[in-house]
C-alpha cells in the first residue's frame, strides 16, 4: 500500500481509480501472429501517439481484429497511454513489431492483401475487394502512408470526406475502414 504522493506517481496520472498493477510485457514477434488463425490485421506504419495506439488496439478488437504489425514504429507498445487507452485490450490482440521491409516481407510471404488508406487516394473505401488474409495498412498521424508503402500495396482506398478537412484521427481511420469490411464480410 503507497501513501498518495508515491501512488500518484507510480500510476502515471492524477485522477486514477486507486488501483496499480505490475504486467510482465512480451516480445512482440511475428511467431505472435504465426501462432493465432491470421485473416484481417491492422498495421500501423510509423505511429507515433500512444493514445492513438491504444484507441486502434480497442476498436480493432471490438471489430473483431486478432492482429495488428507496427511498421517502424515511434512509440513503446506497452507505454502507459497505450495500456490506458486500450482499456486492457492490449492483450487480447496478437502484437509484431518490424522494419518496413521485415514487415512488408511477412505480408508479402503469406500471401497477404495489402490495402492502404490513403486521404489522397481516389478510390473510396466502399469499393475496395478483399480477400481471406487482408491487411489494412495505416500511415504516421502526420505524414500518412510513404512512398515506400504505397508501392506495396494490392490496392489505395480512401474515405470521402465533404467538410474543410483534409484527414481523420488515426482511430477514426480505421473504425471508418473496419466498419465497412465488416458490413462487406456480413452480406
């Protein structure tokens, strides 16, 4: 048991439920995704806010997603924000990490559909063909997808947008995109 001002700390943020836990973190390997039935997985190229992260871990869950790849990524997997935000999820999800080409290797030898989403893209994200193993590859909060990803991917979609803006949050990205897959994988 702490007294208030090391709980405090110990928790990471002030307004905390009053419980603390110690996890053990796990190395996060492609044998993660080798080991679960593979059909649809996230990846997440370059992300770079741990909320963001946690956010795409909790809605990819609750579509149903068993898998997420972080390509190069800019944040720690198990930093407390992601936890936060996951809402414990973190762990219901098979994890890799890798380099660009590490990932784009395990894709492309398990013969994975690759579908980026992209705000410049033409082609709406309700007309997009997907297959028994697809992957949905998302871009960097500030950046989106780079030159080296958009010459990988099987297929560019997008989602039409009618006010001033010119881009979602990355969680929003992918609830958008998710949605209407599992709208598709129903009919």
């Amino acid at each position: 048991i702490f007294s208030k001002d090391p709980f405090l700390k110990a928790s990471y943020r002030r307004s905390s439920d009053g419980f603390l836990a110690i996890v053990n973190s796990w190395i996060l390997s492609f044998d993660n995704l080798h080991k679960a039935k593979f059909q649809t997985c996230i990846v997440l190229d370059e992300v770079e806010k741990p909320g963001n992260l946690g956010a795409v871990v909790r809605t990819a869950e609750a579509f149903g997603v068993t898998s997420l790849i972080l390509s190069d990524p800019s944040v720690d997997y198990f930093n407390p924000n992601v936890v936060r935000s996951s809402r414990g999820l973190m762990g219901s999800i098979n994890v890799a990490e890798g380099t660009k080409n590490e990932v784009c290797s395990f894709l492309l030898e398990n013969k994975i559909s690759i579908i980026g989403a992209s705000g410049s893209s033409p082609k709406s994200y309700w007309n997009f063909e997907s297959n028994s193993k697809t992957a949905f590859l998302f871009g960097s909060e500030k950046d989106g997808l780079g030159q080296f990803w958009i010459e990988q991917v099987n297929d560019l979609i997008g989602i039409p947008m009618k006010g001033n803006a010119d881009s979602l949050n990355l969680n929003v990205s992918v609830a958008c995109i998710l949605a209407e897959y599992n709208r598709k994988e129903s009919t």
